[in-house]
C-alpha cells in the first residue's frame, strides 16, 4: 500500500510541477481528433442514410446479384445491404486508426507544448524537431477539419495523418540538413505542412537530380480525368481507390467506390454510366451529349424507347439515333449494335435501376 500512495505523490507531484505542458498537450490533441469523433457521431451516420435512401430495394437487389452474386428476397435485401455497408466500411474500421492518432499526438504534442512555453523568453528560438511536429501538426488538422467538412474521411485517411505525425521529426531534419542551420527551423516547418503526395515528388526529383536517375510516376494523362463532370481533384479521389482507367471505372462497383471515395452516390452513378459509354465510344462520346445521351444511363433509356410501343417515342428514338450515329460518324447498325451492348450490360442495368 505504501508504494501505491508513494507513486500516486510522484504522479501528482510531475502533474503539478508540469501542468502548463500537460493543458497544452490536451488541447492540442483534442483539437486534432475532435473533428474524427464529429464524423463518427453525425458525418458517417449521415453518410450511411445518404446511400441506404439512394436506392430503392430493387435497385439493392440487383447490385447485389450483380456484384456480390448474391440472390435475396426483396423482403431481406435491406437489411443485407445495411449489413454490408456496415461489414466493410462501419465505425469499427475507423477505431483502431484514431488510437494510432491518438497515440502519436499525445506523445509529439507534449514536445510542441514544451516548445511553445520555451518561446515566451525571447532568447529561444524554435528547435528543428519542434517545428517539424508544428507544421505536420497543421496539414493533420487542417486536413482533418477539411475532410470532415467535405464528409469525405476514410479510416486510410486517418492512418495517413497518423504517418504524418510520426515521420514529422526525422523528415524535418533530414529536409533540413539541405540549407544552413539557421534555416533548419523555418523549413522544417515549411515541409511539415505539405501533403505526403508532394513530399514524395520533392524527394524524388531530389534523387534524380542528385543521382542522375528518372524514377517516378508515370506522366501520362489521367484518363478518368476526360470525363464530364471530373476535374483533378475528384480523379485524386478516384485514384485513391485504385481506378486510373476508365475501362476500370466502367465495371467497378459503384456502391464500394461511393463508400471509399466519399463522393455522391448519384454522381459516381454519371461518371460509371459515362465510363461505361465511353469504353464503346472514346472521345466520340462528347458528340452524343447535344442528343441527350451522357452515358450508358441514356442509351439505355434510348434502347427502350426504341422498343416503346408508344409510336411517338419509338419514331422520335430513332431519329435520335440516326442523327447520333451520323454526328459521331459511325454506321447506323454498328451504332445499333453498340446500344444494345451497353444497354444489355448488367451494371448498365443497376445503375438503371438505382436511378
């Protein structure tokens, strides 16, 4: 028992005498995870009821006998679906990665805190390891605040800024040993703030320019990118779960790819049904747009008109079409043909059905 109140005055004793640390350290660890319990409470919630009311049960049934070959009753689907959603992409998945922050924050924050209260005699100046973890611990949090805002955090993005605080000290000096000491500090900071992204193509061009070598990605264009509606920063997103092509976005699981992503489910069902299209009509497919016909969604839509037995929509679904095939320069049958393609495809007839 002695030892047990021997340690307790220990404890009480190193909390008073470094109470100032402490609060800081508190607070600036609550500040970088308050955002990730935001998102956990209201920001997936919402996330989840945004694609579960997307998609009516019929539209559930068939993404999961077309993607997960997987045949339920329309009585069970709903709840198949939520278990799915919840399986692969529910709370749990972001727990273990907010600890990791959790973990990293508490222990560099302390450093920063010691810092921050050195500072006040004016004879100090910003160590190199203090400033690394300073400007690490900005990008982290403004880029927590920014996801949050957006509703677009992964439990990867939060392993990312777990990394980043981690690797912030020994980046900073090994960054800083470029310039003269007295420089040490501001780039420290300066590279702390600058995604992992970036840091990885500054580190680069500096091996190739110190090593003679060409190693680095790839620079050809980014094909998702020629879509209707995406810019760079959404192709970003798109890459992130590993789809660079369009022939890749055209037959991947729009449901997983609206869940990794975080982006609209009713866009990622435009840019598929684009993608879609765009396998069968490259470049030509812009042409179409003035006929109505954005993606595989439209022709879909254009193939049952065809078949209508109203004779106003069938007359006026084949004029379209004449006109459509002549625009793009290709052959009545083969355009035709191609139609019927992509109007047959199964994933054409999901994103019909959750339409």
């Amino acid at each position: 028992m002695q030892w047990v109140l021997s340690l307790g005055a220990n404890v009480i004793a190193t909390i008073c005498r470094h109470w100032q640390t402490l609060a800081i350290d508190v607070v600036l660890t609550a500040i970088l995870i308050y955002p990730l319990c935001n998102f956990l409470a209201y920001g997936w919630q919402r996330k989840f009821e945004e694609i579960k009311t997307d998609l009516v049960p019929e539209a559930k049934q068939t993404y999961l006998k077309v993607f997960w070959d997987r045949v339920v009753p329309l009585d069970k689907v709903d709840k198949e679906f939520s278990d799915l959603y919840v399986r692969w992409y529910g709370r749990s998945r972001f727990r273990i990665p907010t600890v990791f922050v959790f973990i990293v924050a508490i222990i560099e924050n302390y450093e920063l805190a010691n810092e921050l209260i050195r500072l006040v005699s004016p004879e100090v100046q910003l160590s190199t390891a203090g400033a690394a973890i300073a400007g690490a611990y900005t990008f982290v949090a403004w880029d927590f605040f920014n996801r949050v805002q957006r509703r677009d955090l992964s439990s990867a993005d939060i392993l990312r800024g777990a990394l980043r605080l981690a690797i912030a000290v020994p980046l900073g000096f090994a960054m800083s040993a470029l310039l003269e000491k007295s420089y040490a500090p501001f780039l420290a900071f300066a590279i702390g703030v600058f995604p992992l992204e970036t840091i990885s193509t500054i580190l680069r061009r500096l091996v190739n320019d110190k090593l003679k070598l060409q190693i680095g990605a790839d620079n050809a264009p980014d094909q998702v990118a020629t879509l209707s509606g995406v810019d760079r920063s959404i192709a970003d997103r798109i890459q992130e779960a590993d789809i660079t092509t369009i022939p890749q976005l055209a037959w991947c699981d729009p449901i997983q790819l609206t869940m990794r992503t975080n982006l609209g489910f009713d866009y990622v069902v435009d840019i598929v049904s684009q993608a879609l299209a765009w396998v069968y009509f490259g470049e030509k497919l812009a042409a179409l747009r003035p006929f109505g016909l954005r993606g595989a969604f439209e022709l879909h839509v254009l193939s049952n008109d065809l078949n209508s037995a109203n004779t106003d929509e069938k007359d006026l679904a084949a004029r379209t079409q004449t006109a459509a095939a002549t625009a793009i320069n290709v052959p009545l049958d083969g355009f035709k043909y191609a139609v019927e393609q992509i109007a047959g495809d199964p994933a054409t007839k999901f994103l019909y059905d959750a339409s």
